[in-house]
C-alpha cells in the first residue's frame, strides 16, 4: 500500500477521500488476494470512518476579525452580519 | 498701446527717446514678472481636457507630465501635496481633466498648469486606463495559468474580505451553509472608494500572514467579494495594489467582483474567479450531503467487494462438496471387499482343513496292515524262490580244488629250474641273456652257468675266463613261470 495506515489521521478530507476510492477499486478489480483484501477492507473502513467523522463534525462556526489600533488582527469575535 | 511706430521707418543704431514718450523700456523680469501676473489672474483656475504624455513621477514625489491634444500641449506638474489625492495612477495616453492653475516660468520662458486634481475624462478613458494596467501587469506574468493555485476540495477554514454588511456576506453564509457548514473568518473591509483598496490589499496580506495554529486559525481558502455596480464602484478591485496582493497570497483565492458581466483585475489575478458571491461559495466547499452519500457507497462497495469473495467461496465449497461422495458410499466397496475377503479367509481355513483332512483320510485308508502283509508275502515269495542251497557252493569248491591240484602238478613239472637238480646247467652270456646255441656261446665270449645251488662264471675258449662273480643268492621262486593259460577259466 502506498500509504502508511497511521497517517490517515494526518490525512486532509480528499486525501482520505481519494485513498477510500482506491481501496474500492482495488477490490473491485478483485485483483488483490482474499487475505489481503481483507486488510484493504480494513484500511477502507478506517477511511471511511475517517471521512464520515470530518463531517459529522462540519458545523458552521463564523467569525470576524478584530482589528487592534495599528490595523493588525488582534483576534476574533462571532459575525452576526449586523455591523 | 496706441503708441505707433509707422514713422518711424529706418531703424537708427541707438535706441532714443523720442520728444513726449517718457516710458522706459521694461526690463525681461518686469515683464515677465507681469505675465506672471496677467496668466495668473485671468488663468486661476482652469480645468482643461487633454491627453497624458510624458508622465514623469521625480523623486521628490512631484509629478511632471504634458497634456495635449491634436494640436498642442501644455506642460503640467502636479506638487508632491497634491499627488496622493490621485485616484489612479497617471498613464502617457490617457484622457483626463486636470484642474489647477496656469502659472509662468520665468526662468524659461515657459507656462504650465499646476495641477490640483486630476480625473479621468470619462468611462472610456477609465476603460483606456484599466487596458493600460491590465497589459502592464500581464506583461509582468501576474495573470498567467502557471500561478494559479489549486483550490482545496474542503476548506477546514475560509477567510472572507468583504464588506460586513450587505447581501454578499448573507448570500455567501447562506450558501456555504446549505452545502457544508464550514467555518468562516470574515475580514470586514470597505469596498469603495479612497479606502477600499488598502483595506482590501491588507485583508489579504493579513490572512496571508496569520500563522499556521495560531490563535487565530490561518484559512486554507479566501474569497474577495463585492456585489455589483458601476465600473468606478468596483475601480478598488482593478487597483494595482490589490491585484498584487491577490497575486501574491500563498492561500488560494476566490474572486467574485460584481455582476458576472463586470471583469476586475483581481478577478485576473484570482486562482478562481466566480460570476457572484453565491458561486464563489459554491465552488469553495462540496455539498456535503452528496459528499456523505458518496462515502456511503464507497463503504458499500467495499462491503460487497469483502463479503463477496467469501459468499462465492462458501458456494463453491458448498458446490464441491456435494459433488463429495458420501463417506459411507466411499466405503461400501471397500467394507464389501472386505467383507468377502474375510469371509474368504475364513471359509479358506475351513477348506483347507477339509482338504488336509480328506488328504489324510485317503492316506490313513491306503495305510493299513494288508497292505504290509501283502507286500510282505510277496518279499518272502521272492525270496523263498531264490535257492541259496549249500551244495551249490561246495559243488564249485570241490570242483575248483580239483582242477587247482592238476594245475599245480602241471606247474611243478614245468618249472626251469627243476631240470637243473638233474644234472642240467643253464648258460647266460655277460648280459644275463640265455644263450641257446653254441654259436651264441663264442660270441659272447664270457658266460654265467647256472647250477641248482648255484652259478658258475666260465668262458669260451677264445678268451680268457673271467673272474668268477659271486653267485647272487639263489632266487626264491618268485620268477614263477607264468600260469598256465587255462587258469583263468575257473568256471
């Protein structure tokens, strides 16, 4: 495999999303051997979960930028868009 | 000036006043001194309409230019003060209005208008001028393919610059929200006028500088957003500084500037430039919904793809071991062989018992005393038939003693030597030879004469006797005479 498994934690949502694709083609193709497929299956799954998770956790959080007196961002406080 | 010089048709070598004119000559700097004065009193304020040629900015931050027209021109400069209140940068070719002051140069010669304002002669010297930057900057490789970004699939962060209020703000929230709920760090700014373009060039640069896993998150995308309107309501986003830092930011960008029928530079500079705000949020996250239907099958394709190699194996284990032999059918041939080979074995014993008992039966019943005493009596038959009588041997015995007594009578008579107890001498010559005839005798020359008791050595006349030899002691008969022949017929 190309990537190494523990990274998938260090993987962006399209990284884990296009690995996931390639682990179902390759099943698909059902060129891997039973034993091992069932290691891809493995791998598939953690993706999957992995991608799942990011988002179930995709909420809408909106911020604005707080602007110090030399203009520089000195933080953030929540946007409501009645400025 | 009514003053007329007419008669006065020959110049004459020295300049004299003349009887009743009692004005001195000007000098350069009076007159000049009261051009100066005419031209700007009647010239003030002028605003006069012309091409820019020439434009120079010094290092003294003054600005030096030419304004012309098909005809002529006029020099113009416009004083460091008034320069920064320039709402564009001046550019040879471009049509403007100044407004200012004609003033005189007295130390050339020369007048020009000092400029306090100057703008573009209306929305196609505008145009003129944007074609003018836009070339400019394109030359410089701002715009090109290879600069663009790319854009990521899902944004853990969007930073927005735009204005706080209005509807681009509400439509880009509501967008990314119905698609995926993501999170936002709107960076408020002015978009338009004096100010816009610094805000929004400082927006950039600021989210552009937020470091990564700072306190406050650094976005992995931008959207540079205002709605539409005229072309001087969006001129901030053609502004050379804002097209730079757009160009410039290392996040990825969206520009949405206007109608989708409004085209800034920054919309050139962008990695991705949107018709609007609503497309801009569009193309900046994924629906999440198709995202999570997508896992979802991608997940369900992966089960298929597991479960199904062992489904297919479980059929085709099932398929062959129907095909099995039952293992007592397996058997059946071999417990029935073995069945018959024990039955076999075992009536095999019994028969050959039979066989060895019948064997024997047959033997015992030829086995009995009859047979003996049959065989017996036809010994002693045989043997009473040979007649072993002793009058067969002692028959031959006599008859054999007697033809022995003839025959040793018959040998006594025949013997040599037995003539010699009579008288007679045998004759042997040197070699032992007898000698039978007197011939033999006187050619042998010596002799041996042999007597019963003994011999006697003798020779002929013809030569001297030899010593006598010592008799050799008589022989015993064993120099018998050889049987006579008719004794090997005994019987």
């Amino acid at each position: 495999m190309a990537e190494d498994p523990q990274n998938i934690s260090d993987m962006s949502f399209e990284e884990a999303l296009r690995a996931l694709q390639q682990v179902v083609r390759q099943l698909e193709d059902g060129e891997v051997p039973l034993d091992q497929s069932i290691a891809l299956y493995e791998r598939g799954e953690k993706l999957r979960a992995a991608c799942q998770a990011r988002l179930d956790a995709a909420q809408a959080r909106i911020e604005a930028i707080v602007l110090d007196a030399k203009g520089q961002p000195s933080g953030t406080k929540p946007f409501d868009g009645s400025e | 000036m009514s003053a007329s010089y007419s008669d006065d048709a020959d110049p004459s070598l020295l300049a004299n006043s003349r009887p009743g004119d009692n004005s001195e000559p000007l000098s350069v700097s009076d007159l000049s001194r009261s051009l100066k004065r005419v031209v700007e009193d009647r010239f003030g304020f002028v605003r006069i309409r012309g091409e820019l040629s020439g434009v120079k900015r010094a290092a003294s931050g003054h600005l030096y230019c030419s304004l012309k027209d098909d005809k002529s021109v006029i020099d113009g400069v416009m004083w460091k003060s008034a320069a920064p209140r320039l709402a564009f940068r001046p550019e040879d070719g471009v049509e403007v209005i100044a407004s200012g002051k004609v003033t005189t140069y007295a130390g050339r010669s020369k007048y020009q208008i000092v400029i306090e304002r100057m703008e573009l002669a209306g929305e196609g010297a505008l145009l003129a001028l944007l074609e003018k930057t836009k070339a400019r900057l394109e030359a410089e490789g701002l715009f090109a393919d290879a600069r663009k970004k790319p854009l990521p699939f899902l944004p853990r962060t969007i930073g927005v610059v735009t204005s706080p209020t209005g509807a681009v703000i509400r439509d880009i929230l509501h967008r990314l929200s119905d698609r995926f709920p993501s999170h936002v760090i709107v960076w408020p700014v002015v978009v338009q006028g004096e100010t816009a373009k610094g805000q929004v060039s400082a927006a950039v640069r600021g989210f552009n500088a937020l470091e990564r896993g700072g306190a406050i998150a650094r976005p992995d995308l931008l959207i540079v957003a205002r709605g539409g309107g005229s072309i001087e309501d969006l001129w901030a986003f053609n502004e050379e500084e804002v097209v730079r830092a757009i160009a410039e930011s290392e996040i990825p960008v969206i520009s949405a500037v206007g109608h989708e029928t409004d085209t800034t530079l920054a919309d050139f500079a962008a990695d991705h430039r949107a018709p609007t705000p609503t497309a801009a949020a569009e193309r900046a996250v994924p629906v999440r919904a198709e995202l999570a239907a997508g896992i979802a099958d991608l997940g369900a394709r992966q089960m298929r793809c597991a479960t199904r190699p062992v489904a297919l194996g479980r059929e085709r284990l099932e398929a062959c071991s129907q095909r099995l032999p039952r293992p007592d059918a397996l058997l059946q041939a071999a417990a029935q062989a073995l069945d018959d080979a024990t039955e076999r074995h075992r009536r095999a014993l019994v028969d050959r018992v039979a066989i060895g008992r019948a064997t024997l039966g047959e033997a015992a019943a030829r086995l009995s005393p009859a047979t003996l005493n049959w065989r017996l009596g036809q010994a002693r038959e045989r043997l009473e038939h040979v007649r072993l009588m002793p009058a067969t041997l002692t028959t031959r015995h006599a008859r054999a003693t007697e033809r022995l007594a003839a025959n040793v009578a018959m040998l006594r008579s025949l013997d040599p030597d037995a003539p010699l107890g009579r008288g007679y001498a045998m004759v042997f010559d040197g070699q032992g030879a007898l000698v039978r005839s007197a011939g033999d005798a006187r050619a042998a020359g010596t002799l041996s004469l042999k007597f019963a008791d003994g011999r006697v050595a003798a020779s002929t006349g013809d030569a001297p006797p030899p010593p006598a030899t010592p008799a050799p002691a008589p022989k015993p008969r064993r120099k018998s005479p050889p049987p006579p022949s008719g004794q090997g017929d005994l019987f």
